[in-house]
C-alpha cells in the first residue's frame, strides 16, 4: 500500500466514525498529515506510538536497518499538524449541541478554547521530530482525530447496547475492553475521579475526539441539559473542578490506553483492505480484533 493511500484511508475512515451528522462537510483533519515522505512510498512494515518523538525515530531507524522498517506513525500531532490542533476542536461544537446546548452557547465556548490552545501551541518547538525524520530519510506521518473519532463511536455504541444504570456498571463495562484491562495492570485503568460508584449514571457526554479538552465553563451547562457522566480521556486540574462544581460523575477512561483502542480499531479497518506489520512502541499495544 503506498503512504497518500494509508492516509486516504486513515481520513476516509475518520469521516465515516465522526460524531458529527453533517459528514459532507468533512474534508480532512488538520492534526492528521503525512509529516516527511513521498506520498507514493511503499508502506509493508510500520512502527507506531501514541508519541513518535526524538527516540522513537531513532528507535525507528534502528529497526529499519535491523529488520526493514517503511513509516514511523504517532498519534499525537507533531509539526504542522500540532500547530493546527485547535482547529479540529471545531468538531465539539456538535458534541456540545447534540447534549442539548444551544450552538450559539456552544460555538462562544469552543471560540474562546481554541483561541486558548492555539495560543499554547504557538511558541512550542513543532518541527524539531520532522527534522530528525528528514535528516534519518524516514517517513513519518500522524493520525489524531481519526483514530480518537473511532474511540468515539466505540464507547458510545457499547454503552448504548449495554444500557449501565450505575457508575460501576461503567466501569466494568470499560474493563472488558482489552486495552483498558491491560492498562489496569500498570495502575492506569478507568479511574471514577467524581461522584460515587453507587450513583445513577444518567446522560452520558463521552470527552474523546475533538482534539483537546473542551471549555472547562461548560459544566454547569451540560447538567442544565440533563447530563449527568462524562466518560473521558483526562481531565485538567480546572476542568475538574468546574465538574466537580457542576455535581456531574466524573471516569477517566484513561489517556494512552484510550488512545491505544482508537488506533487498533482504525488500524483493523485498514488491515481488511490490505495487511500492514504494525511494531508497536510509545503505550501503544496491538490488539487485532480482525
């Protein structure tokens, strides 16, 4: 398979798993990008980790030169693709209307966190891992949003089919997904971070995709709208307090492994197109589910 047809697929299939309903108006995802390569090389063999950076290239390189290696893949952005993260948090304007605010409400929110995270991301050091691509000659790409959409769409779907009236219901529930298991033996599985595991659980918001966390003041607004959990990937110290304010349940899902699902499920999906050897690297595990 050559690289610009993995990267099609990666945002053909990011589209088809976007929570958003309007699809259409989906073109690609900024943080999503082929970083260093020629679009037309010959992707057999891929390294990927939740971060690809110094290391993980060389680590890349060494593996290449040992046993053939063709495109180190993170999933975090890194160059042009981490400048642009707020952008794609776009994406949550429809998660907040879908909850039940209003888009006026939810559009002012997102505006003032982008503008937030955009100015975080500017000063940072973008290139410095696509210049060690370029100077090692390896193709290097990441898929962000993507693979996070896939976690989306997962988690929604499952909680949905098993219908869980209590906290701890949740998170057995999360426990017999391999990944959150795995990451349970080190001390980082799903983790009830607010409320009680006795609790009702309610409406549920599900924080996986749109880039980075949303607006922390819209808490309050979320449980005027009847939410009760949020099933997330992390929150910050601000944000949780905001919850904690708002009396919503809080699970962290947990970060890496959540990311570790959204790219072993998107990673399935291409494996039915065309089998790529994936060596995993950075909190990331291949588990096939194909």
């Amino acid at each position: 398979m050559k690289l610009s047809r993995f990267y099609n697929l990666i945002v053909k299939f990011g589209t088809d798993r976007d929570p958003r309903r309007n699809k259409e108006a989906i073109k690609s995802y900024s943080d999503t990008a082929i970083l260093y390569g020629k679009p037309d090389t010959e992707i057999n063999k891929i390294l990927v980790g939740v971060d690809m950076e110094v290391g993980e290239l060389l680590l890349a390189d060494r593996i290449r030169q040992k046993d053939g290696l063709d495109l180190a893949l993170s999933h975090h952005p890194e160059g042009k693709a981490y400048v642009l993260l707020h952008e794609v948090m776009q994406l949550q304007v429809d998660l907040l209307k879908q909850a039940g605010l209003s888009e006026l409400v939810a559009q002012k929110l997102l505006n003032t966190r982008m503008a937030e995270v955009e100015r975080r991301v500017l000063p940072q050091n973008h290139e410095r891992c696509v210049d060690v691509a370029r100077i090692l000659n390896m193709p290097f790409m990441c898929m962000h949003t993507p693979a996070d959409n896939h976690v989306y769409w997962y988690l929604k779907k499952l909680m949905l089919e098993k219908k869980p009236k209590l906290i701890q219901n949740v998170i057995d529930i999360l426990l017999e997904i391999p990944e959150y298991r795995d990451a349970q033996k080190n001390k980082t599985g799903p983790a009830l971070i607010l409320g009680s595991p006795k609790r009702k659980v309610g409406k549920i918001v599900f924080e996986m995709t749109g880039g980075t966390e949303g607006p922390k003041d819209v808490f309050d607004k979320l449980y005027k709208a009847g939410v009760r959990t949020l099933i997330s990937m992390h929150l910050s110290e601000d944000h949780l307090k905001k919850a904690k304010e708002a009396n919503l349940n809080a699970i962290i899902a947990g970060h890496i492994s959540s990311d570790s699902l959204g790219l072993n499920l998107l990673l399935d999906r291409i494996d039915r197109i065309e089998e790529i050897e994936v060596v995993g690297c950075s909190g990331f595990k291949r588990i096939k589910r194909s």
